[in-house]
C-alpha cells in the first residue's frame, strides 16, 4: 500500500484492545512487586484503561478477568466502562487458580472438578450476556507433570467434552477464543500445546470456535506469522494475545523483544484479510508490567502494535509480487525490509493530530497529572492484583 492517505485510512479504524490485570500488581512465582497508583476494584482498572484510549484513541476495550474482575452488577460494570469512553472486550476465564484444579480443571480425573470448572465456564457467558461482550477467552493450564500420570487420549476426550458444553450455550452473535500454550505450569504434556490442537478442536465444534495465537507461547524459533497466514487462510483466526519473550512465557510489552517479528505477524494479517473489521480478528494485549509503570507500559505497547501495523500496510504489494513471481530473491527481500525500515512516527504523529489527538501519548500522559492524582487518591485500600 503506497498511498499514504490509505495507510492513515486504515490505522484510524484500528482497535487493540487492553486487559484489565495488566493495570494491577503483577510479578513473577518469586515476587509481586507493588506500584503506588494501582487500581482497587475493576472500575478503576477501567478508568485507567481509558487514559490509553484518551491518548492512542485506539484502545476502545478492555478485557476482564473473572474472577479478578468479579462483582455484584456487571450490567452496572459495563454501563461504568461506556460512561469513561470505552467498552467491556474479551471475558477471560480462570481454571488456574483453585487448588481444586491442581490435575486439571475440565480434564481433571474427578468428574466433581470438571464439573466445577465447567460451571466457572459457563457462568462467564452469562456474564458476556451482562456486559454485551461478544468474545469468551479460554485457557486451560491443564496438563501433566510426569509419564503415565493420566491418560493423554482420554484427557483430550474430557476437553472435547467441556469445549462442546460451552459452545452450545454461546450465543448467536458470540464466540470463544482458544488459546493454548506450549508448557507451564504443566512440564511433560500440556492438554493444549499447539496451535494444531486447538484449532482441531474448534474445527470441528464450528464457526463459534476460534483460535487465539498468544505470542508468548511458542517455542524458542516458531515461526508464529506462518501459524497466523494458515489460520486465517482457514477462517480460524479469532484474535492475538500480543506480548513479547526472550525465554518463555515472559509477558514482557509487544514488540520489545523482537519488534522485526511482530511486523512479520502484521504483514500476515493484513496480507490475508485479517486486518478487515468484517474478518472479526481480535487484536488484545495480554502481558504484565511487573517493574515497569502499568498505563504508560499499556500505552507504549499500544504504540508498538500501531507501528507495526504501519510498516506492514506500507509493504509494496504489486512490487512485492512481481519479485516473487519473477524469482528474485534479494529483490523480493528488499521490498519487504524497506517497509520494515521505514521510519512511521512522523506518520502516526501526523494521524495523531489530525484525530484531535497529542502526536505523542506518551508526553500527553505524563503532562496530564493523572498518575498523581490516582496515587493520591488510592493510597488506602487494597490494591489490585493476581489472584485479587
């Protein structure tokens, strides 16, 4: 795409979505690190995810997760979201935390588990249906620490069953979105390992059944753009988690680590369609700040996605294709790191400004005092964070 107005077209209808637990404390298995400022309840995890819609103006969402977000009235949750300018995304599910689930949540040898963590699954879309939220995440920790623990074959037959219950009480105008992940905190068999695994469990549930490639979730050397051009070329495509890793499941900001991989991901995206508002494709961010400053972390990694895009929509598509048909190689190589090394923050600077916005959001943020006063405000209580 070489026309510039194009490209400003395109990334003024983007929306990249925040979750809700990257505003609390967060750390590692080691330590919770607590920052002065944290939100107490999940309205106020939403007020903060307005400030990075107030200054990217295009993070219009933000994920919750039950039961970290849980309340009384969610109809008054989501109507407290519309009143700051956003909206309630993605309802994330948690099958992790309760030392019922120590074998596994839905594929759990007791069927008193299972039962359990499917009435937790369950209970989400009624939640969806108060908040009017279109997608239910999943991810499951399920798995196996040691050979011959539990049986693989018929783990994935209580999985199949769990993901069938809950796709037969979605909505019409609803979907889930399955993630998976290579290991941890299961280190032998993880029920859900691959991209392969769950999208053979949504293939063949139906069109309500997507997958959600998690960035972090690979293994050391994946190549998760190819993962992305299959799906989408399959129509199962649902949404990213977008976040960024050096070892594992680092859950370091989008883009930090490996920012040419990320453009890689996007030219996928917008290459098979996926970047069209009718394709449904769920562009969320899933990491946590855990030293870093949480909204200014949020904003930046917005940023970073916003970037990414960028380069990928000015790729040279008939150049690019000339190349390959022709077989040049180098030339072919050439046009794609062109865009890649192209310089767009003057570019979103200048969208910035023309959308009413400051062309740095970041020095929008700082100058605009919010930090301090939520500091100020939120020095009693008890903050926000896993678990709470």
């Amino acid at each position: 795409m070489n026309d510039t107005s194009a490209v400003k077209d395109a990334l003024r209808r983007q929306q990249i979505e925040t979750p809700s637990w990257a505003y609390g404390n967060s750390g590692t298995r080691f330590k919770v690190f607590a920052q002065q400022g944290v939100p107490r309840t999940p309205q106020e995890k939403i007020d903060d995810a307005a400030q990075v819609h107030r200054f990217t103006g295009v993070a219009p969402s933000v994920a919750v997760h039950i039961p970290w977000d849980r309340v009384d009235d969610y109809a008054a949750l989501a109507a407290h979201a519309k009143e700051k300018g956003v909206r309630i995304g993605a309802v994330n599910t948690n099958v992790f935390q309760d030392d019922d689930y120590k074998l596994g949540s839905v594929t759990n040898p007791d069927q008193k588990v299972r039962r359990k963590a499917l009435d937790h699954l369950l209970e989400c879309v009624d939640i969806m249906d108060a908040v009017g939220s279109k997608d239910l995440k999943l991810w499951f920790s399920d798995g196996t620490n040691y050979p011959g623990q539990d049986d693989i074959r018929t783990r994935q037959d209580r999985m199949a069953e769990a993901l069938a219950a809950v796709y037969e009480r979605l909505g019409d105008d609803q979907r889930f979105l399955l993630e998976y992940k290579l290991f941890e905190p299961a280190f032998y068999m993880t029920d859900l390992p691959d991209w392969g695994a769950s999208y053979a469990h949504c293939l063949k549930l139906g069109p309500k059944a997507q997958v959600v490639v998690d960035t972090g979730h690979h293994a050391p050397g994946t190549n998760i753009e190819f993962i992305v051009a299959f799906l989408l070329r399959e129509g199962k495509l649902g949404g990213f988690d977008f976040n960024s890793r050096f070892y594992a499941d680092d859950d370091l900001m989008v883009g930090a680590a490996d920012p040419f991989q990320l453009f890689r991901i996007m030219y996928e995206v917008v290459r098979g369609g996926g970047y069209d508002p009718e394709t449904g494709v769920a562009f969320m961010l899933d990491q946590c700040h855990n030293i870093e400053p949480k909204i200014h972390g949020q904003i930046r990694s917005v940023m970073n996605v916003q970037e990414a895009t960028a380069k990928a929509l000015l790729v040279d598509g008939d150049a690019l294709r000339a190349a390959q048909e022709s077989g040049d190689v180098l030339g072919a190589n050439a046009v794609f790191m062109d865009a890649y090394n192209t310089d767009v923050r003057p570019l979103l600077a200048e969208l910035r400004e023309e959308m009413g916005l400051h062309p740095d959001p970041v020095a929008a943020y700082q100058a605009s005092g919010y930090f301090e006063r939520v500091v100020a405000e939120r020095k009693d209580g008890q903050a926000a964070g896993w678990g709470a």
